[in-house]
C-alpha cells in the first residue's frame, strides 16, 4: 500500500474514532441540542470525506473495498457545501 494512500486511510480512521469518542455516553437529543458538539462532530466527518476523496483519486481500486465512499465524500460535501441543510438525525 503506498504511503500517501496508507495515510489518508488512517487519517479517515482516526476521524471515526474522534467521533465515537465525542458522542460516547450522549443522546440524540443531547446532540441536537448542543451546537458545539455538533460542530466538533461535523469536522471529523468532513476529514473522512476528503480522505477517501483523496485516497480515490489516487487509488481508483479504493470504491471496490468501500463501496459507499462516494456516499461518504458526498456527505462531506453537503457538510460543507450545504451547511443550512445538514440533518442531524442522519449524521447521529
């Protein structure tokens, strides 16, 4: 696996566990409610998204073992690009 490809991986895995860890022993309504957790949720999913963005452009064969990451990438686009509109329920 080259190096580039290996880091944007693990750049996508450590923002998984940085949201696991934000939202540990919180509810829906609790996030709901609170818009810096909200926040803090949001930029670790916008680092996914561009991880595997970036990991796709350089390694094509990437959708074959993440069939969903232009779903994912997507959802990092409208985090960013439709901020107004982002449904909380979905990313909970």
């Amino acid at each position: 696996m080259r190096a580039t490809l290996k880091k944007r991986l693990l750049d996508a895995l450590n923002a998984c566990h940085a949201i696991q860890s934000f939202v540990a022993n919180c509810t829906f309504a609790e996030y709901e409610q609170n818009q810096m957790l909200r926040s803090t949720v949001e930029r670790p999913f916008e680092i996914i998204g561009e991880a595997l963005n970036q990991a796709e452009i350089d390694s094509p064969e990437l959708s074959a073992l993440i069939p969903d990451v232009r779903r994912i990438v997507g959802m990092r686009n409208r985090i960013i690009h439709g901020y107004a509109n982002v449904d909380d329920e979905l990313l909970w």
